[in-house]
C-alpha cells in the first residue's frame, strides 16, 4: 500500500528545516519518518545518510547509502558515500571498489574531475590498483595533464613488472617517454629497465595514512571470543578507535584537516589544546607508528611512540589509556599510575581504568586502595547495565558502602573484595553475568534496586539510607527544619557521604538560603572531581549555575568537568552562555577570548564541526561591533570557506573590502561569489546580491558594471545598456575619462542595435 505523500513532504520540510538548523538528530527522526511513508524513496534515504553521517553514525549512515546504491545504479553520488564512509570505518576493500565504481560513473557523466578524485582515492588506498592508475594515466592524458599521465603511466609499468610481464611494462614507459621525451624520471625508468632492476613502486598519495590506520584498528579490534570484550579490553578499543579517528581527521587531503589550516590562523597565540603545524606532524608521525607497532604486538615500541606523542604536545583521554595500558603491562607501574588517574575521568575509560588501578595497587599489596577502586569500577558497571532512570539511584548507593569499607583493615577481606570484583567483570560476557546476579538477588520494596555490592560486601549500611529517607519524608511534608535537623544528626556518623551533604544543600535553597547551599555545592562538586566522580561533579555545578547564573568561576569549572567527561558539545554550549554573558555586560573582549577558546575546542576532533561557523559568526560579530574591520574580514575568509553559499557572509565581505577602500579586493569577493551562484544556475540570487549591495553603495560604478554584465546573462540586455548609459554618462561628467571609455566598450561588445552610435562616442572620446 503506497504510503501518503502528505506526510512525507511535511516530514521532508520537517527534516530539511532541522538540518538547515544544524539539528541533525531531529533531521535524522524527520527523515526515519518520510520513510515510514515511502521506504525506497532515494532523496529521503539520502539526506537520512547525510544526517546519520553528521551525527557520526558512520555504520548505519553507509548501509543508508547502499542502499541507495542499489535503487540508483547510474548515479555516482550515493556510491562515492560509499567509498568515503568505508574509508571512514576502515573497510578498504569495500572503499577501494566503492571508489572504482563511484569514477567510472562520473566518467560517464562526463564528470572529468569527480571521476578523477575518486580513482585518486582508490591509489590513496592502495597504490598498486592497476585498474585506478590505468584510469586516471587515460583521462589525464585526454585533458592534456602530460605530467600526471607520465607519473602514472610509470606507475602502472611498476605494477606490470612486479607481475612479470617485461613487454607490457617496455610498453608503458615508451608511451611515457612519448609524452614527455625530456623528463628526467621517465629516463631514470628506462635506464632501470634496460639495466633489468626493478622500478619505484607506486608510493601512497597524501591522505592515505588515517584510513590505513583505520583498517589496522579494525583488524586489531576483532575480538577473540564471540560473546565480546572485558572492560579493558573495550576501553583499549574505543582509545584505539579514536586515535585512528584523530589521524584521520589529521589526514593531509581530508576536508576537515583543510578546514583546521583555516582556523589555526584566526586562534593563534590561544595555546592550550590547539597544535602548531609542526607539533601536529610530529603527532601524526608517532601516533601512526605507535598503531603500527601495535599492530605487530610490539608494545614496548608503542608506548614510547605515544609518548613521543604525549611531549609533541597531544594531550588526550584516548592517549593516557593507552599508555596507562601498556605501562602496567610493561611492569612500569609508577608510569602506568600517573597516566590512568588521567583518564579516569573520561566516561568512555572510566570502567577500564579503575580495573587497571584495581590490579595495579592489588600488585603492589596495597589492598585496601585496590578494594576501593574495584569497589568504584563495580559501581561503575553496575549504573551502566542498570535501566538509565535507575542509575543515578544505584550509583549514590554505593556511597555508604565505599565509604563504610575505607576504614576496613583486614586484608583478607579486601583481597576477597578485589578477587570477587575482578572475576565478576574481568569476562566477556560481563554484562551478562551482572544481569544473572541481580536476578538471583532478594526483590526490594517498590522500585528500589538494591546494589550489585551487597552482595560481594554484606555491609550493613543501611541506617544511612533509612536516615536520607527520613529526610526526604520530612521536606515533603514542608518540615524544613525538622529535615535539616535529622540530617545533621544523620551526617555525626556518615561525615564524607556526599549524598548526604547535596540533601542539605537541597534543604538550605527550599528554605530561600541560596548562598549557603551554593557553598555546599561548590564544597560536595570539589569533593566529587577529587574522586574522579566527573558526572555527579557537573551536576552540581550545573545547580549552582542555576542559582547563580553569573558565578564565573564555577562555569568554569563545569566545563573542565565536561571536557574531562568527554562532553564536548556540552562544553561548547557553556562556553557560547559564558561569552553571551560576558556580551551583555559590554565585556567585549572577553566575549571574544571566550569564543576563540571553544573554537580551539572544537577542533580538538571529537565535537560537532557544525559549531566552527556559529561560533566564527559570533566573533565576526564582536569584530564589527569593536570596529574591528581588519579582523572581522579574516574571521569571514574563514566563514566564506566553511559556509560558501552564506548569503550574509559573501555581503560582508563585499561590504568590509568596500569600508577599508579595498575595492580590487571587493569586486573579486563579488565576482567569486556570482561565479558560485552561476555554477548553480541561481543568476536570479546573483542579481539581487549585486542590487542588494548597490542600495548600500549606489557610487560604487564597478558594481553598476557588474549589475549589468548579470543582466546581459540574464537577456535583460535593454536594462543593461540602461543601466551603463547612466553610468558613463555620470563617469564624463565627473572627469574620470577613463571609466566611461570602459563602459562604452562594456555597451559595444553587447552589441545593441546603435552599437555605431557608441563605436563613434568611442572614437570621438579617443580622438579628443
């Protein structure tokens, strides 16, 4: 039964509407339902891949994109997707002959340059394709590329000698030197053929290395049973994953590495966590080496390239893992021990790491530190397996049960604390294994989930917990004082349950003491980042904010905990309240400072790309309004390159040239942009651009003259020559000669019906 074509379109509005927003979450659930209407329909599958890929959804948005390969065989677009998203996750067979397709489409589009950037891709991945080198040496060789053709056809006889054939590869050099007699290599060629030596292999084009790392993570990460991985071993290949992302993005030819060139400009002397290009390079290098050497299980080698790494400057969760890791395991605990406490913050290695701390204080015999971070990493897995609305409830459980074991010192009950936790999630299939335990546990009352640690302690801490409900029953009923008082009693015996003190602090704002509970707050937050409890720390910070919109400093502080969490977004939205704020208050320049640091976070590879042009508007906007022109012009360069159809951009910039008397600059701004427009059929846009700016600038004659050369594309030939009549005639009256003889010609080569009349204006003009 077809679906209605009412509700697709509205739901296709919806999504475009969303995307245009940069809202790719609400775009992806617009989308998932215009197909619900129509399943097969390619336009809605293939913004459904491009909102999936925004998203980093890069696993589902490719079998989006194959399929729409397969409903649209002839075009070329959805299948280059195909190739890139594969790249993207590492599967290079799939992107190879994703690639080979995607070029041979074009081709027959007649597409010269797409088809040649996709077999480029192929080379970039393999460099020995034969099939992509052959390709691109024809169609180089039919546009008159000589130099390229050579290169590859050179390539080519590198391949066929390798696999035997001495004719064939004779074949390929001779019509190389037919093309180019005197180029040096080509001789150097066949001096190696004659001589009977091998030729240079094809060498890897720029771009090729994150992809490459890509496919050793992927091979790196196949687990060694079919039921998955141990914590530690899943937070080794989420580190490793995002390090081969890094690279990746870092990639010479990636679009993303172009765009941070840009950006590096407009944030220089920031510091901080942007790198120079120097120390990006020397990043690149040993991260790549050090996932080569991983590779080859050398992981004494790779702990020294991350190292290398480290002091080049790159400074990530992912990286102190790794190194974490790979310390403990070459026995070098004090190392091993600096670089965990690191990375345990990061939500992503918070489980993996605290196992590793665990073993680690468990090897040295300090058991009753070991006990607590099995304890941490048991509450940890715990929230996790639990439903979502549960594990805040179960996590601050744990509290009085930590706290109840500090003080524990019979070792053999803490070495059985750590062997119980140790074998219960030291497994693959230990979420499976959690999940049996809690259904062989006693029911509780109502909704309450009693912890996992119940069971591996027996601990009786149950009066703290009846104590918090008491306090709980009390502020219902409106006992505020009577609620403050029983916690008061509650906290002589549970001093450092932090539960308890976030309660009172609860108490103190229902009583109107907004400061005192902001203490409090601010005093359990520093208490929770201590412990390496990052989320229970932001929450309360995000209170306090509540509270006290302008408390700077612990803005501040929750953005370092969300960066720590790995809640980039997050961050970056603090950062554009704070410098909202700072805006409001006419602080200016601090607005800017703050928009530049959550620009340089961006670019630390694990945000939205999207916020790169909010944010550079947002500077470009403080630029104009502290008279700033020079600046703001470079911060709408970058803009221009991030957002090339930004109608509001290209004006600026046409209007910023025009202010600072840079007219040569503005008139290419201008034409650069119609070009754009042109190439997209919009001369209708392009003429109202160029309208819309001569109302700012009516004396401006190059915009008069460009006004009609649009026209004259247009057909609108008699409002052109209008337009230039007025023109030249306002040019003779105001003495610039030389202007009006430029637009006579303009008038001549459109050739009106009088075009005598101007060619004798014209003679008359130069003959005085």
């Amino acid at each position: 039964m077809p679906g209605r074509e009412d509700i697709f379109q509205k739901a296709m509005n919806d999504g475009h509407s969303a995307a245009w927003d940069q809202e790719w979450d609400k775009a992806a659930a617009a989308y998932r339902q215009a197909l619900q209407e129509f399943p097969d329909h390619p336009k809605a599958l293939n913004s459904l891949g491009l909102a999936l890929y925004q998203l980093g959804s890069f696993e589902e948005a490719l079998h989006i994109y194959m399929n729409v390969a397969k409903l649209s065989p002839d075009d070329p677009a959805p299948m280059e997707k195909v190739a890139q998203l594969s790249e993207r996750i590492g599967d290079l067979k799939t992107a190879v002959e994703a690639a080979l397709r995607a070029g041979d489409l074009f081709l027959k589009q007649r597409d010269t340059e797409k088809a040649l950037e996709n077999w480029a891709r192929v080379t970039n991945l393999n460099p020995e394709n034969a099939i992509a080198h052959s390709r691109l040496a024809q169609v180089h060789e039919k546009l008159g590329h000589i130099q390229q053709a050579v290169t590859e056809y050179l390539a080519i006889a590198s391949i066929i000698q390798r696999a035997g054939n001495i004719q064939k590869t004779k074949e390929m050099v001779d019509k190389a030197l037919s093309l180019l007699p005197n180029s040096l290599e080509v001789k150097q060629a066949q001096t190696l053929l004659n001589t009977g030596q091998l030729l240079p292999k094809p060498i890897r084009g720029k771009g090729g290395t994150g992809p490459i790392r890509m496919a050793q993570v992927k091979q790196l990460q196949k687990p060694k049973t079919s039921s998955g991985l141990d914590p530690i071993a899943e937070a080794r290949q989420k580190a490793l994953t995002q390090l081969a992302e890094l690279l990746f993005e870092y990639s010479d030819d990636n679009p993303s590495a172009q765009e941070r060139k840009g950006l590096s400009a407009i944030m220089k002397g920031t510091g901080g966590l942007s790198l120079q290009q120097s120390e990006q390079t020397k990043v690149v290098l040993h991260l790549g080496l050090a996932i080569d050497a991983q590779t080859k299980g050398n992981e004494a080698q790779a702990a020294e390239e991350f190292e290398s790494a480290l002091e080049a400057g790159f400074k990530h969760p992912s990286l102190y893992f790794m190194l974490g890791l790979l310390r403990f395991k070459g026995e070098r605990i004090e190392s091993a021990q600096r670089f965990l406490q690191n990375a345990v913050k990061h939500h992503d290695y918070a489980l993996g790491t605290r196992l590793l701390l665990g073993q680690l204080f468990a090897g040295k015999s300090r058991f009753n530190e070991a006990a607590l971070e099995y304890l941490e990493a048991l509450k940890l897995a715990d929230s996790i397996t639990v439903p979502a609305e549960k594990s805040d409830e179960i996590s601050q459980q744990y509290e009085p049960l930590i706290e109840a074991h500090e003080n524990q010192k019979d070792e053999t009950i803490l070495r059985k604390v750590c062997e119980n936790i140790n074998n219960l999630l030291m497994r693959p299939d230990w979420r499976e294994q959690l999940h049996k335990t809690r259904e062989q546990m006693p029911k509780q009352d109502g909704d309450m989930i009693a912890p996992l640690a119940d069971v591996i302690l027996q601990a009786q801490s149950s009066s703290v917990l009846e104590s918090m409900n008491r306090i709980n029953h009390l502020a219902r009923m409106g006992n505020l004082r009577s609620a403050m008082d029983e916690a008061y009693y509650a906290i002589q015996y549970a001093p450092t349950y932090l539960p308890l003190h976030m309660l009172m602090g609860d108490l103190l704002v229902q009583e109107n003491h907004d400061a005192d509970a902001i203490v409090k707050y601010s005093i359990v937050a520093h208490a929770y980042s201590v412990r390496g409890e990052v989320l229970q720390a932001t929450k309360l910070l995000r209170r306090i904010i509540q509270l006290a919109p302008m408390d700077f400093g612990s803005r501040s502080r929750l953005i370092d905990q969300l960066i720590a969490r790995g809640h980039t977004d997050d961050a970056i939205r603090e950062y554009l309240e704070l410098a909202a704020i700072y805006s409001r208050l006419a602080e200016l320049d601090l607005a800017r400072k703050t928009y530049t640091t959550a620009l340089r976070v961006v670019q630390q590879g694990n945000a939205n790309r999207d916020w790169n042009a909010h944010i550079l508007q947002r500077m470009a906007d403080i630029d104009l309004q502290r008279l700033d022109w020079k600046q703001a012009l470079r911060v709408y360069e970058q803009l221009r390159t991030i957002t090339p159809d930004d109608d509001a951009t290209r004006r600026q910039l046409v209007e910023l040239n025009l202010r600072m008397a840079q007219n040569d600059k503005a008139m290419n701004e201008l034409e650069n942009y119609v070009n754009h427009l042109e190439s997209q059929n919009k001369n209708d846009v392009a003429i109202l651009f160029i309208q819309d700016t001569l109302k700012e600038h009516p004396d401006q004659p190059l915009l008069k003259r460009a006004l009609a050369v649009q026209f004259q594309h247009a057909g609108r030939i008699e409002e052109a020559i209008s337009l230039l009549d007025v023109l030249g005639e306002t040019l003779m009256q105001s003495g610039n000669k030389k202007g009006a003889f430029e637009v006579i010609n303009q008038i001549i080569l459109m050739n009106p019906p009088n075009v005598e009349e101007y060619r004798k204006l014209l003679y008359q003009m130069q003959n005085g």
